[in-house]
C-alpha cells in the first residue's frame, strides 16, 4: 500500500502523513528530512548554496539512511543521527537549493523507492506521486495560502525559540515555492491523478478526516 503526499512547505504534509500513517499501520517517510540532511552535510563541508559545482561535487560523499526509533523517522548522516540539527531556516533554505541537483535527487530517490518495495508507507515530499511512487494507490495533493502556511511555520520555529519575523518567513516559504515548482528535474506539481486538499480552514482533525475517507473510498 502507498499513499503518496505532496505539497508546499507548510501544508501540513508531516503532520498529517505521521497521523495516517500511525493509524493504519503504516510506515511514514518523510522525504524532505533525507532533503534536509544532504543540505546539512553540504554547509558543514561549507559549500555554499549559491555554488552548483561544489554541491554536485560534496554530494557522493554523504551516506543517508534512516531507523525507526519509536515508530518515530530519525535520518542517519555518515553514521549520525541528524534529527534534531535539520529543522533551521539554513537548513530548509539549503534543502530547496540542493534538491535541484539531479545528483542528490537520483541517490535520495533510490532510498525512498527502496524503502516503499518493502513495507506499506505514507510518503510525503514534493514528487512523490509523479517520481518517487507514480503507481501510489491514493495521491493527495496538500496546499493552504502563503499566509496560512507561513504563520504556521512561524509558529513552529518560535515554540522551538527560533527569533524570527512572520513576513521574512512568509518571503523563505514563498521563495522556497517557487524554486521547487520551478526546478528542472522532478518538480513540485500535482500529479494529474492526485486530489486537491486545501488545508487553508481545516484543522488536523479535519484533514485527516477527510483524507481517511478519500482513502477508504479509493482503495
Ligand atoms: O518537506 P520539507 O520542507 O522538509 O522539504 C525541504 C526541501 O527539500 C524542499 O524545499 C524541497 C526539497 N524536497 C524535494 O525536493 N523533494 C522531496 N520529495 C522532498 C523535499
């Protein structure tokens, strides 16, 4: 069984995603995370976002695997758990950026397309209905406004005591969105079988609700 979400940042994917998956079953993989650690790995090495060449060429030297501690996702870098170092806005603004490389897609890709062949999964990313898994029994395609999206990414990194300004968060998202639906390889765009949900006035409850029934309906 394979449930594939995509979406912008912000929609709601993992949230969403972690409750479905928790309820059926189901593993969860969040796709952005493997994203978010190759990003890490690159600013340690000190490559900078800007520097195509030296993504494409730091890139074969990260080892990315994940473990499930807790039923909970954790993304191993070179033999380290990484978890708890990706969540930054460097972090994030990093991953949009190196995710266009079609070297770091191919290696990231094979994980999550290994990872599905073996167990039933929520997946959720960006291309995850169009690349990762194009046969999914159900794609759902999560989107909310800007506004809605960056007030709660806000929300997120100040609970964790991130300093930060609800409009330079809004300008990242907006930026961010742009260079994942624009990219050439495997962008973000809904795949012409998956269903639209838009988050904007629905709380968790709801989504899941919803999605639940899509799923039942469907499969
Ligand atoms: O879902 P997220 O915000 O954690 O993802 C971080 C970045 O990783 C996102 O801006 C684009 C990239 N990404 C991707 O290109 N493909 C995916 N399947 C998941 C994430």
């Amino acid at each position: 069984m394979q449930i594939a979400i995509d979406g912008p940042a912000g929609a709601g994917k993992s949230t969403i995603a972690k409750r479905l998956a928790g309820e059926s079953g189901y593993i969860y993989v969040d796709t952005g995370a493997m994203y978010r650690a190759m990003a890490l790995f690159l600013l340690r090495q000190g490559v900078s976002p800007d520097d195509r060449e030296g993504i494409e060429r730091a890139c074969s030297d990260a080892d990315i695997t994940i473990k499930y501690i807790d039923g909970e996702q954790n993304v191993i870098l070179n033999g380290e758990n990484v978890n708890g170092l990706i969540r930054t806005r460097e972090v994030s603004n990093m991953a949009s950026v190196s995710s266009v490389n079609g070297k770091v897609r191919k290696k990231l890709v094979a994980l999550q397309q290994r990872l599905a062949a073996t167990e039933d999964v929520v997946m959720d990313g960006r291309d995850i209905g169009t690349v990762v898994l194009p046969g999914a029994d159900v794609k759902i395609f999560l989107t909310a406004s800007p506004a809605v999206r960056a007030k709660r990414r806000y929300d997120e990194l100040t609970a964790k005591g991130e300093a930060c300004d609800i409009k330079a968060v809004e300008k990242e998202i907006i930026e961010r969105d742009e260079r994942d639906m624009t990219r050439e390889i495997s962008p973000l765009k809904q795949a012409e079988d998956a269903i639209v949900v838009d988050t904007s006035d629905m709380d968790i409850d709801e989504v899941v609700d919803t999605i639940r029934n899509l799923i039942s309906q469907l499969c």
